[in-house]
C-alpha cells in the first residue's frame, strides 16, 4: 500500500477530534497538508496558533510564561466536553502536549510526539531539551535578555537542518511566516516534573523521523527509552518537517492513531 492510499483506508465512520500542535517559530499554517488529509478521511482537526505564533497577533511579551505561550492549545482542550482529543505535538510542540496532558488529562485521548520533545516523568520538564545533542544553530539568533528569552530560527538553519527533504515552496511559506518564539527553559524549570498519575497516565505514541538532523533518531530513541509509550511509528523519508516532506504518510499514522486509542 503506497503511502498516499494510507488515510482513506485509515478512516472510519466515526469522526475522532485531532488537534495538531506546531513547533518552535511556527504556527497552525505548517499542518496545512496533513489537515486537510485528515479532514477528507472524516476527522474533525484543529491546528491552533500558540500564543504569538502564526497569524497569532500578540508578542513573545506577551507571553511571559510556558503556560500563557500554550493557553490556546488549553483552551481547545477546555472548550469541548463531549469528547477526548487526540494531541499532535511537533518539535518543542511536544512541550505544550505533555502541559495540556499534565493539566487535562481526562481530555487527552492519546498523546502523540512526531520527532517532538517528550519529557518523562523523573527529571525537570526541561531535560528533553537539555539533552538535545550539540547542533550547529548557524544563523539563527537568540537574545537571553528578552522576557521571555527569544530564538529566531534562521533561514540558512532552516533550509539546511529542518527543511533539507521539504517542497521549496514550503520553505518559501516558512520564510513569509516564521515568528520569533522561546523555549521557556527558565520558567519550566521552576515546575516540578510531570507526574506519573496525569501526564504519565496518558497513552503515548512517538513518531520517529529517521532523516531528522536536528533531533537525530539516537536523541528520539533515547527519549522513548526514558517514558513508557504505548506505541512507537517510523517515517524513513522524512526529515524534521515531517508534515510537510511526508504529509501522506504522516497523516496516514495519525488516522490510524486516532481511530486506535480515541
């Protein structure tokens, strides 16, 4: 079965609610493709932009917290009461599922980390990403003395770290719509770890992007090794833009996902 045939055959007649999480200086815009591909296999999707993020029109001040940067994704969780979603975290997206789990973890239907920071239940929330392996940040430009502290990912980082197997026409989309963001690494660290009963709880599948150079797949299999997950996937062909080089695949697992545990 080709990889573009695998949503159709994943869709049921039930509509399972999906709700789809960008990463760091992006916004709801970079699942364009895998929404629409789950949309016509019957799932009801959302891709909220994170707090000044997308066509979000707020500032990085406005968002002094990790919390406030996520609220819209909590919102989404708080605002129906008849059903349990499915979270898609991507990248530092990862970071913001495992927050809406720990808070709401009787929303939460499965959480799903494609080639995402996934934090366990035994060290600070911020380890995950501590432990990223050193990486060549090239152009891109961070500024500590921000509130919260800023990155901007550079276009040359993009291109050659994230974007290197993605349609150019999406790299050109990104460079219209990337936004300055933050990892919140300061004001995560004054939590206490995410609990075992809550977030821990909560059924956990990892999609492994094996051509991903920034969060290469040693760093993604040793975060896997770290949490129980429920279920492990791998793209071959995708890199970390997963839902934009691989959308009919990654779509395809997501389907299947949701009709699996929602």
């Amino acid at each position: 079965m080709s990889p573009s045939s695998s949503v159709p055959a994943a869709a049921t007649a039930t509509s399972k609610r999906i709700i789809l999480v960008h990463g760091t200086g992006h916004g709801g815009w970079c699942w364009y493709k895998v929404a629409t591909l789950l949309r016509a296999a019957g799932h009801r999707v959302d891709a909220p932009d994170l707090v000044a993020s997308g066509a979000d029109a707020r500032t990085l001040r406005d968002a002094p917290t990790f919390e406030d940067y996520s609220r819209p994704l909590l919102d989404a969780l708080r605002g129906h009461d008849d059903d349990r979603a499915v979270l898609v975290g991507h990248s530092f997206g990862g970071m913001s599922v495992a927050l809406a789990a720990e808070e709401l973890p009787e929303k939460v239907a499965a959480a799903v980390f494609v080639t995402a920071f996934m934090p366990d239940c035994a060290r600070p929330r911020t380890r995950a990403i501590e432990d990223l392996p050193p990486l060549d940040w090239m152009d891109s430009v961070t500024d500590d003395g921000h509130a919260p502290p800023s990155v901007f990912l550079g276009p040359e980082f993009l291109r050659r770290q994230l974007y290197q197997l993605t349609p150019e026409e999406d790299y050109t989309l990104s460079q219209t719509l990337a936004r300055v963001s933050s990892y919140y690494v300061a004001d995560q660290q004054r939590r206490p770890p995410f609990s075992a009963d809550r977030y821990g709880a909560v059924a956990k599948v990892y999609v492994v992007a094996k051509q991903d150079l920034a969060m290469i797949e040693e760093y993604q299999r040793k975060m896997i090794a770290s949490i129980p997950v429920a279920e492990v996937r791998e793209m071959e062909h995708a890199d970390h833009m997963a839902m934009l080089s691989a959308p009919e695949e990654l779509a395809g697992h997501l389907a299947d996902i949701a009709n699996t545990y929602a």
